[in-house]
C-alpha cells in the first residue's frame, strides 16, 4: 500500500491570513502538506524530510523589531523552497537583498510583466509575457539578493518574483494561492510536482486505504461509536469507519431538537435501512433545550451542547461492553478555526465542539478519521465511498444545530419557527437551481420582533435572516448574488407560510470580516 504521507511538502506560518489556501492548493495537487509555525526548530524540521517548503506571507514588515525569523540554515539543507510575500522578502534578506518601505503599497490586482523568458518553476504561469496577480504589500525588494535573478516585476514594484534555479530558491512577491490570481494553482503544482518531484499520492481512493488500514491498527477488536448528525462530515466518517470495521461501529443518532426539519427520520432511513449501519436514536430534545434555558452567549451554548452530546456518548458507551472509541468527523478547518492547528498563531474564533480532545472523566479514546481533510476532500472521499452524491454535497451544517442559528436564548418556539423557514429556503435554492452554485445557505433566527401588516391587520411579529456564501476552502467566502426574483419568492413563501414570522432580510457581507455562520 502506498504511504500517502511519504510525500510531503512543509508550509511554515508567519502569520499570513491566506496561509491555509496554501495548503490547499498544495493539496489539490495531490500531495500530502502540514502546517507549522514559522520558529519550527531545525531539527524537527529535518525529522520532517520535506519534500519541499514553502514559506508563507505574513503581516509584519522584515526590519521591524521583533519581526519573525527562522534558522538561517534553513537555505543550507538543499530542499527547494518557494517564498511567498513576507517569505520572499526573508529571503533576500538572508541573501542580503535590500527590503524597503514601498513608495506605493498594493493590495488588490496587479499585472505582472515577465522579464526575458521565464523558466523552472514559472513555466506555464505567463501568457503572453503577462498575468494577473493578487497583491497585499507595503515593502518591497529593492536590492536583488545575491546569486538570484529577477522573473517579473510589476509597474509599481521593480522586484516581484526571483529565482535562483541553481539552489532550487524561488520567490513571489504576490499570492498565488489565492483565487484572485489566475493560474495561481499552477505555480504551485509546478513547484511542487516538478521542483520537488512528488508524484502525488494524496488522492482520494489511497486517502481511503490509509484511513481503513490505520483505523484498523489503531482499533483492533474494540468497539467504536459515532456521533451522528446526518451531515457531510459525520456521514463519511460513519460510512469509512463502517467500511473498516463493520458492526464494530454503532452510530449514535442524538436528535437534540436543534436539526433540520425530517432530519431524524432521514439519517435513520439513510444509514439503517440502506446502509446497514448500526445506528441508535436517542430522543434528548427535552436535556439539550433543558441545558440551554437562559444561556445566551454563543460560546457557552456552544460548550453546553458539546458537553451533553459527550455525556450521552459516554451513556450509550456503557450499552456497549466493549465501546472503547468515540469516532468524530472532526475535519482541518475545524482545528485551525478552534485554534487547534499546527502553527498554534491562529486567534480564536470560536470553539468547535468535537475539537480539544475529550473531558478528563471520559474514558473513551478519540478516533478522527477524517482530521487531515479539507471539506472538499471529505466530499471526494464520500463519493469515491459511493454514498449518495445529493448527501456528499449538502450544504455544511454546524456541529451545535440550529443552537447557533438562533441568536440569543434558544427556545423550542424558535427551533420551530426556524426549521420551517430553513427548510422552505433550502426547497426553494433546489428547484431554481441555486442549491449546488452555493457552498453554503441557511436561515437565521433573530429574537426580535417588528411591526408588520396581514390582511389588513397589524402584526408584531419575529425576523429570520436568510445566508448564502460562494468558497472553495470555507476559510474565505463571498455572498451569493441571489437574484431578486427568487429572494421575493422565498420571502413571500416564508412570510405566508410560517406562523411567527412577518419580516425575511438578506445577508450580504463576506468572510472576512463576518464569519460564514453568525455565532
């Protein structure tokens, strides 16, 4: 069986806000990559044997005090390295290159202009001597590192990408890993693929194989249970590990009264009847609105939900005499969302509640198949499992339920309404065939009321917001352009049809600055 993770590409964080496309791109082209902060000591560095590394941009100048460095003998180990941004201007630095405040700073789009023929890692990336790039700087190179010779430059910076093909040394002042530069993933591709010569293991059907093989050395002949929700993540976890082990894995189907309307009856159809999965239901809608009664704060519903889910698991676990694992679908954006990442620089956003690991009285043992995955990847996986491709390709729904889709105290009234209006919403996205253009789209409850007018009669009544964002790596999104008429349709559907409702709002703001979810 061929070691997916033999391959492997090193990205060392300073701090950039793009530095998980990085890896995603790096992904995308099929070989396996990790995260870690830029001060990695050398030595693990070296334990690591990359393939290659990539340095990411960051939001510091290079000659501030206190400014991120790394080993200079990190130039010294004869692995090819790609400088991103800040990277590149660590770099020069190091090969002493001249970096300076910028007479004009960029950010936004830019045309970049090749200089003679380029080669090597830039292959293929120009047309035409050209290319759009995606800028976010206020230094530049003004000197040329010793031993490098210029690639490109733009009109307002004369330095924006170097190489020296002779020590595999490359550099970019841009972001490539952005969607904003066109033909970006392929200067990525190239450095990887070519420069580095990894072939690419990180495919979807050895993704499997590892994954069945590792799930069978690290459970053996125990029993594993799995939170099951119905959504992507936990689906694929539950259809790879069942793949694995069989009737070792007994799901656990926890309808909390914070799911999605006929949810309960769908996952139970899905997986007990046409699966063969062992799946559990357990009725707890009155314990978690129980929990909740009060709370407010986003993060403390979070925690309680997350904390009654385990209870629960660790209930059902005694039913089963040799249940020693708890399987979560605990995905990548998860971890660095949660802070939990390998560069550990990530600020806290919000807490995940099946990412940090398990309470101290818990005697499970965690089992996370899927932690190493991208979204897009547990899709390709979940396919490539032969599950059904409208399952693989519902939209993300958060791990706490509609908890956080109502803001404020969360109440059985609201959880009502909400699910009503959700699943008008997501009918409506399906017939006009909005539903597989967005990557994400749900309603929000909001526990304020507004003056309203029925049949000719006052009303005072609540507001539920509608979302919809376009991504690709859910680290970044943009609102989806609903067009009016469909936004008319689903607001009269829901106004009409939804007792407690009387006003529908659309949101239009991106991530950043918004999160995709808004608690």
């Amino acid at each position: 069986m061929t070691d997916i993770h033999s391959e492997k590409i090193l990205i060392l964080d300073f701090g950039s806000q793009y530095t998980q496309l990085i890896a995603r791109r790096v992904r995308e082209a099929h070989v396996y990559c990790e995260l870690h902060p830029f001060d990695m000591p050398l030595e693990k560095i070296k334990a690591f044997a990359p393939k290659g590394i990539i340095l990411s941009g960051g939001p510091m100048s290079v000659y501030e005090d206190g400014a991120p460095e790394i080993e200079e003998e990190l130039f010294e180990l004869g692995v090819p390295i790609f400088a991103i941004c800040y990277g590149m201007q660590l770099m020069s630095r190091h090969f002493g290159g001249e970096v300076v405040p910028a007479g004009k700073r960029e950010f936004g789009h830019a045309d970049l202009h090749a200089e003679g023929a380029p080669g090597s890692i830039f292959e293929g990336f120009f047309v035409d001597g050209h290319s759009p790039v995606w800028m976010s700087h206020g230094d530049h190179v003004e000197t040329m590192p010793q031993g490098f010779e210029t690639v490109a430059r733009t009109d307002n910076a004369p330095v924006c990408a170097i190489q020296n093909v002779e020590r595999n040394l490359y550099g970019v002042q841009f972001h490539p890993e952005v969607n904003h530069t066109p033909r970006g993933e392929v200067l990525i591709d190239t450095f990887v693929r070519q420069i580095c010569g990894c072939s690419g293991h990180w495919t979807p059907g050895k993704i499997i194989e590892d994954a069945i093989a590792r799930i069978r050395e690290q459970v053996g002949n125990e029993e594993v249970i799995l939170g099951l929700s119905g959504g992507v993540d936990s689906s694929v976890a539950a259809a790879l590990i069942h793949r694995a082990i069989g009737d070792q894995l007994t799901c656990v189907f926890v309808d909390n009264g914070l799911l999605r309307l006929g949810e309960g009856d769908q996952v139970m159809s899905t997986f007990g009847e046409s699966l063969g999965v062992k799946v559990i239901r357990v009725d707890a809608e009155d314990r978690f609105l129980t929990g909740l009664t009060g709370v407010t704060d986003p993060e403390k519903k979070r925690k309680i939900i997350g904390g009654l889910f385990v209870d629960i698991f660790e209930e059902q676990s005694k039913h089963l005499a040799n249940a020693q694992w708890l399987a979560q679908g605990t995905i990548y954006p998860d971890v660095i969302e949660s802070a939990g990442g390998k560069t550990g620089k990530a600020h806290n956003i919000k807490s995940h509640h099946n990412v940090g690991g398990l309470p101290d009285y818990m005697t499970l043992k965690l089992l996370e198949p899927l932690r190493e995955m991208f979204k897009d990847e547990v899709r390709a996986v979940g396919e490539e499992l032969g599950l059904p491709h409208r399952m693989v390709w519902r939209h993300p729904f958060p791990g706490p339920g509609l908890g956080v889709r109502i803001l404020g105290e969360v109440k059985k009234e609201y959880c009502d309404i909400l699910r009503q209006a959700d699943a008008i919403y997501i009918e409506e996205l399906y017939a006009s065939g909005h539903y597989d253009k967005i990557s994400q789209a749900f309603a929000v409850f909001l526990p304020v009321k507004s003056v309203g007018v029925m049949g000719d009669g006052r009303t005072y009544e609540y507001v539920v917001a509608l979302r919809a964002v376009e991504t690709k790596d859910f680290m970044t999104a943009g609102w989806y352009p609903m067009p009016y008429e469909d936004l008319s349709r689903i607001s009269g559907r829901i106004i009409n049809e939804v007792k407690g409702i009387n006003r529908v709002t659309y949101d239009i703001s991106s991530k950043p600055p918004a999160t995709i979810e808004w608690e």
